[in-house]
C-alpha cells in the first residue's frame, strides 16, 4: 500500500461543494517501459511521458458514467490550468482504454470528443497492466451475458506524471475545475523547487 499525503489546502477557502480531491505522493514513482497505440497506430509509449506534465485516466469508451463525466471534469481542469501557468506546463490528456477489444477502433474519437487535444489509446493486455499497476490503479472484466455483453469496473481516478516521467499525484473526481487547477500549478511549483534540491 503506497503512502500519501493529502493536499487538502485548496479546499478550505472554496465554496460550499466546491472541491478538488488531489493526493501527492510522498515519494515519485517511476513508471516502467510500456508501449501503447491509438486508433491509428501512432504509439504512446513511457517516452511520451517526458518533459511535460501528463494526466492519464484508464477507462473503456462504453463506460455509462465515470468516464464521460471525469473527461468533461479534465475539459475544464485543463482550461482553468491554462490561465495559471505557461502553455508549456498545461498537462496533456491520456485517456487509455482497458477494454481493446471493444475500443481499438474507437479509442482516439472517444477522447477527442472530449478536447481537441485529448487522446486516446490502447493495447495489449500486458502493457495495459504495466501502466495499471506502476499508477496504482485498478479494473476487471466482468463476466460476459448471455448476449456476450460485459461491464468494466475501473478506477476512477486520474494520475498525474511529472516531466520527469514519474507519477506524483492522483486527482479522484468529482473535482472543482478551478481548485484543481490552483492544485496543479502548486504541484509544479513544488516540483521545480524539488529540482533546485
């Protein structure tokens, strides 16, 4: 069981229902090789991870609820975020599919619905379960019906990779756009404090 601490800070002067659930991990955690690919077969590898902040949310692209509603929560995050700092350290979105089967052929259109900037990708199972398991996060295929048809249970939170390619923060919507994105930008600048270290 990983160590965290809750950055609860942001949430004593917002209003009433206003909040932004944000953790930052004690420690930074390295995130192995894995190599993934979009619809079109553009890869996304731990390469892509480097030298820019990066949110990634696992998900399938049938999902009734969580999804839609997290990706439209990351739409305006990553607006309000833009107004806070350089357009250099406005984190890109990485939505990855843990359903392939379904969603190989989808997968890019699904998250560019969401932002034009967004993206979407999917896999192997076995580097599916390496991104999974080095964010902490979690999913299962549940048994098929009688018609084939399956549900995916997933973790709902969002991981935050820093740009130096190790997670250091997860976000567990519901979250306020505005907080969360005070909560990114202090994040940074913790992070380039850490490096003058």
């Amino acid at each position: 069981m990983r160590a965290w601490v809750v950055a609860a800070a942001l949430a004593l002067a917002a209003p009433a229902g206003a909040q932004v659930q944000g953790v930052m991990l004690e420690k930074a955690v390295a995130i192995p090789e894995f190599v993934l690919s979009d619809q079109l077969g553009a890869t996304f590898t731990d390469d892509d991870l480097q030298d820019r902040w990066t949110l990634i949310m696992f998900g399938f692209n049938s999902c009734p609820d969580v999804c839609p509603y997290t990706l439209g929560n990351l739409e305006h995050a990553i607006s309000e975020t833009a107004l806070r700092v350089r357009p250099d350290n406005v984190p890109k979105v990485v939505f990855v599919s843990v359903d392939p089967a379904r969603d190989h052929d989808t997968v890019t259109d699904y998250a560019l619905f969401f932002h034009p900037q967004f993206r979407g990708v999917t896999g192997a199972r076995d580097q599916i379960d390496l991104l999974v398991e080095a964010t902490d996060s979690s999913y299962r295929l549940m048994p098929p019906d009688d018609t084939g048809y399956y549900e995916v249970q997933h973790t709902s939170a969002v991981s935050v990779i820093a740009p130096d390619g190790t997670l250091r923060a997860k976000l567990q919507p519901p979250f306020d756009a505005g907080l969360t994105a005070e909560f990114l930008a202090r994040l940074q600048i913790q992070y380039r404090r850490d490096a003058l270290q």
